[in-house]
C-alpha cells in the first residue's frame, strides 16, 4: 500500500513535467521502521523526521548498513540539540538563527561531516511560527555562507494555513532567486503539486505516503 500511494505521487509529478528534479521526502516521522520499511526496500532514500531522539533510536541502526538513505530534519531545532543532530541527519531544513547555525557549524566540523541546509523563512510572518523574517534573511545567508561557511543549498517554507499557498511558494521561489540558490523545500501532502509548479525541488510529503498518524 505504501509503495503504491508513493508511486502514484511520482507519476502526478511526471505528470506535470517539471523543469528541475524534484525528490521526494517521505516524512516517516512517528511511525516506526517496520511500517516505513517497504519503501526503504523499494530503493527510496530520502526520508523526515522532526524529532532528534526519535530519529537516533529509529535510523542510527540501519543507516550504519546503508549509506544512500539520507535523513532530512524537518521539524524546528534547538540549539542544544545540535550536536546529535549533526550525527544522525544529513540535511537540515529548518535553519533559523544564529546560535543555531553556531551549534551546527562548531559540531559538524568536530566529527568532520558536511550537512546540507535550507534556510526556514517565515514568509507570512506569523508570530507562531520559526524562521527568518524576510527582511533579515539577506544578512542571515551572509552569515551562514560567508563567515561560517554552511552548506545551504536552498529556502524552506511553511505557508500559512489559508487557501492561497502559491502566492507563498512564488514568494519563496523570488528570494531564491536573488540569492542565487539552486533548491527550494515547500509542499506537503495537500499542496505538493502547486510548490512543483512554483519550482520546488525538495517536496516533504508524509500522510499521502504513510497513512494517517495516530
């Protein structure tokens, strides 16, 4: 069932015929290993999750025996957090402070390890939520590129919950642009075809593949 809801999402994105690679998160987040599995062994590699501890107990095991799975942190991170962060995942998509980027940068380069990172923007500018107000993300990439020489590859975004998430996602895909990034992560399971549309490359789908969660 699992392998079947994740090959109908990849046939509507070649559907849509979109102009860059777009690769598939599959947010495995809550559920345990045995019920993710299936897609594992299907040959899917790129898997979210959203809690540091979670993801040690599920993923530390078997990704020592497979190097081509990849781990993508999707949810909000401390700081305090960054040091087992950096050994179990391999992209980070929601980097949003400076003491943040700190931690990441002291720890990732004690073990050696070069973690990929998207820049969360908080592009509704919603008081409930992380990321880097707009107006301080020029100044935020500088930091990160220039001074403490992070990978970030890309922006990331959760839109508001109101019907127009395009207006969003076309939001996202101009600053890209203006900093030159190549990646953008945006799209759920409800709105994953309008963020390829807008140019996303890194989609973070979980219900559609995995069932509801309990």
């Amino acid at each position: 069932m699992i392998v079947e809801r994740f090959t109908k999402i990849k046939s509507n994105i070649l559907r849509l015929q979109p102009s860059r690679p777009v690769k598939i998160v599959a947010v495995s987040k809550t559920f345990p290993l045995s019920h993710i599995k299936p897609l594992i062994d299907h040959g899917h590699d790129h898997f979210g999750e959203n809690k540091v501890q979670e993801s040690f107990t599920k993923w530390a095991e078997i990704k020592k025996h497979n190097h081509h799975l990849k781990l993508h942190m999707v949810g909000k991170l401390q700081s305090n957090k960054a040091k087992n962060a950096v050994e179990i995942f391999d992209y980070i998509h929601s980097l949003d402070n400076q003491k943040l980027a700190d931690a990441l940068k002291k720890n990732q380069k004690k073990i050696n390890k070069n973690l990929k990172y998207f820049i969360q923007v908080n592009i509704g500018n919603e008081m409930q939520k992380s990321g880097i107000p707009v107006n301080e993300l020029d100044p935020f990439y500088n930091y990160c590129t220039k001074e403490i020489n992070l990978d970030v590859i890309g922006l990331m975004v959760l839109p508001p919950n109101n019907k127009n998430t395009k207006k969003y996602f076309e939001e996202l895909y101009n600053l890209s642009n203006s900093l030159a990034l190549s990646e953008l992560s945006m799209g759920m399971s409800s709105d994953y075809l309008d963020a390829i549309n807008c140019k996303a490359t890194f989609i973070r789908i979980g219900s559609l593949i995995f069932g509801p969660r309990s």
